[in-house]
C-alpha cells in the first residue's frame, strides 16, 4: 500500500471523535445566536464561476484561489469568501425585495496560500450579512451578534476592535492620492508596515502635512472611554484622549469626519445593547478586502494571533451583481475559536461517547429491544456482537 495515501495535503486536516463533537457543539451554539437575531440558512456552492471573486469584486487575490475549468471550458474557483457568493444570490432571487434580507451561512473556504504560518487552506466559516439597510444601527446589530455569539460559547476575554474605511480614503483623497497608490497604501498600514508605508508616500512625493497624518492613522486607537472623545480624570474633569478625538482633530475633510461622526453615533447605540466593554476604536483598520466601504470590525481574543471575527459594510458590492442595495456582515472563523477555547481552557458541553450495548447470539432479539428503547428516550447505543467461544466475534 501506498503510504503517501494516508496522509492530507498540506493545510488540511482530518477531524474525528471527541474535537469533532466539539466543533459541532460550537457551531450550534454560534448558529442558535443568529437565529436569536432573526437571521435565515442560506446555502451557496462550494465553488463558482472565477467572475464572482474577480479583481473588480474586490475579494482574495487571484494568485491565492484554487482555480479549475469545467467541461465547457469555464474557470471555476473553490469559494475563499462567503460574502459576494451571498451578494450573488441576494441579487438573482430578491432582485425586487426592499426590505432588510437576514442570512446565515455555514461552511467551507478555501485559500490557496504558500504561507501558511498555522493557517489552514481549509476552514470553516459562519456568518451573517445583513442586506439592504443602511443605517448605523444596522453596523451596532452586527457587533452586537458577535460579542453576544462569543459570550454565549463561553469566551469572555476578546474585543471588537472598530475602524471605518471612509476616514482613511477621506485622508487619501485630501492627500490627493490615486487608487494605485491608495491600495498599496492599505496594505502597509493593514500589514503594520509602517516603513514600507513611509516609503511609499516619500516616493510618491507627498508633501506635510498630508503624509505625517496618513502615517499617524496607525496610532489611532484605544478602548472605549477615548470612543466618546473624552474620559473623566482623577478630579472629575474631562481629558481629551485617542482615538476618535484626536481623528477628528486630524480630519480636515467631510468624507473622514463624518466617518468619525458615525462611529461616535455607533459607540452609543452599543451602549444601548450593554456590549459597550468588549469594543475599542481602531482608525488604522483596513481589510484587504476591496469591497468594504465604511465600518469595519475585527475580534480578538487570547489564545490565537489571527481575528476570531470580522466584517463590515458593504455597500456597492450587491451593485456588481445587478442589485443597489447597502449591506454589512461578518464571518467567525471556527477553527480559530475552537483553538481560542482550547487554550483558555473553556469547557465546550459535549454528549460523552455512545453507550455500548453488547449481545450474544442467544440474546440478540432481547438486546436489540432493549437497545431500541434506549433510542427512543434519546440515549445513543452502539449495538455490538459478544465474542462467540474461540475469542471471534459473532
């Protein structure tokens, strides 16, 4: 036999028994939140036609899709996001439909990435799109689902950390940037490459005060008290402090101080969902993901260096499929929760094993009665032959 068989390719693995029970556990409790929050199943292929995830769409890279052709010759890709495989379907079957659409998902994606650094090719992804409203209380519902999704699997350390895109274009556009520049921009600052973004604009020649203030994006972040623009010192006066107010000092466009203004309003309608202590405020959080268009979220929690969940707004991507229409989701990443949960030692309520239920050829009728019962009040019964006399099994 071919050794080489028994193993899976590199960034896939195999889940069994008592980890399996538990990732399904997790599912559950993730999906029975969603469901809490209105939101319907929707099931979409594993893979599509190359367009939906193209360039234009703004979603993964090509040269990271695991591409393929059909008998027609058509390219095909395995899904690496959910997101405009939802758009598609929102489009093509409520091309009419006004009122605010609620979907949740729950599958595989797929990455075709050489570096792996832990990160699985594979990966199990839920999530939720909220279609069709575009109002900041739909961003705080979502952020809302989230920190309510974590607690209610047991995670208590973790925080939604908050941007929004507008203000960051907003200074690019002050800046005078194009679209080129703009993109590899986004990459430096959402990588944290701080001297790679200082390059960049030195070699685009962009000039003071633009360029210190494109660099201090990163800096601008911080917990919820600096979220309203002030927190109260030790003799009960107020202090200016990071991030919003010092990104509304910063701002001298309309595009990045209404961002700010809606983050603001945002902050509050979280205190209304008592969600207030698990959000902080970060300007310098930019997707890769082209399509995000306004407030963008990632979540954090100890154990794992990757975001647990993250999402935003999305409000011309419908546009690309036929539809105007403004939406905002988000995606949790199973496999990262379940390692999260794992190193903070959180128990996860799974049913023990089946209970084994042994007959002999003589009592076989009686056994599988008594086994049948079992079944009917919910206990699960592996049903298994006795040795017969020479050690064999019936």
């Amino acid at each position: 036999m071919n050794r080489h068989l028994l193993h899976t390719p590199e960034g896939v693995r195999d889940l069994y028994g008592m980890e399996y029970r538990k990732k399904r556990k997790v599912e559950e409790l993730l999906h029975q939140s969603l469901v809490l929050y209105g939101y319907e199943d929707i099931q979409t292929p594993t893979f599509e036609y190359f367009d939906v995830f193209s360039r234009e769409i703004g979603t993964t890279p090509s040269r990271e899709l695991y591409k393929f052709f059909d008998k027609e010759g058509n390219t095909l890709v395995l899904r690496p996001d959910f997101t405009p495989s939802i758009a598609r379907c929102a489009a093509k079957y409520f091309q009419e439909e006004h009122r605010p659409l609620r979907f949740s998902y729950l599958g595989s994606a797929f990455t075709n990435t050489s570096n792996l650094q832990g990160k699985l090719k594979e990966c199990t992804q839920l999530g939720a799109e909220l279609v069709g409203d575009s109002s900041v209380e739909a961003d705080g519902e979502m952020i809302s689902l989230v920190v309510h999704a974590l607690l209610g699997i047991g995670c208590k350390r973790f925080q939604v950390s908050i941007g929004d895109v507008e203000f960051f274009k907003g200074l690019c556009e002050e800046a005078g940037l194009d679209e080129e520049t703009e993109l590899e921009l986004r990459a430096c600052i959402s990588g944290k490459n701080y001297f790679a973004a200082q390059e960049l604009l030195q070699e685009r020649q962009v000039e003071e005060p633009y360029l210190g203030r494109l660099l201090r994006v990163a800096d601008l972040f911080g917990n919820v008290c600096a979220a309203a623009g002030h927190c109260m010192t030790g003799s009960g006066k107020e202090k200016a402090v990071y991030p919003l107010a010092a990104a509304r000092e910063m701002a001298h466009n309309t595009r990045s101080l209404d961002a700010i203004r809606r983050l603001e309003k945002l902050y509050e309608i979280l205190k209304l969902y008592q969600v207030e202590d698990y959000v902080s405020f970060d300007l310098g959080l930019l997707s890769k993901y082209k399509y995000y268009t306004g407030m963008v979220f990632k979540a954090y929690t100890y154990g794992v260096g990757e975001a647990v969940a993250k999402g935003g707004r999305y409000d011309h991507l419908l546009a690309q499929f036929g539809k105007e229409a403004p939406a905002v989701g988000f995606v949790m990443v199973i496999d990262s929760i379940l390692e999260a949960l794992s190193r903070q030692q959180v128990e996860i309520p799974v049913p023990g094993p089946a209970t084994e239920l042994v007959y002999t050829p003589g009592k076989y009728s009686e056994c599988l009665q008594e086994a049948m019962r079992m079944r009917r009040q919910g206990i699960p019964v592996c049903f298994n032959p006795g040795e017969r006399e020479g050690g064999s099994h019936a």
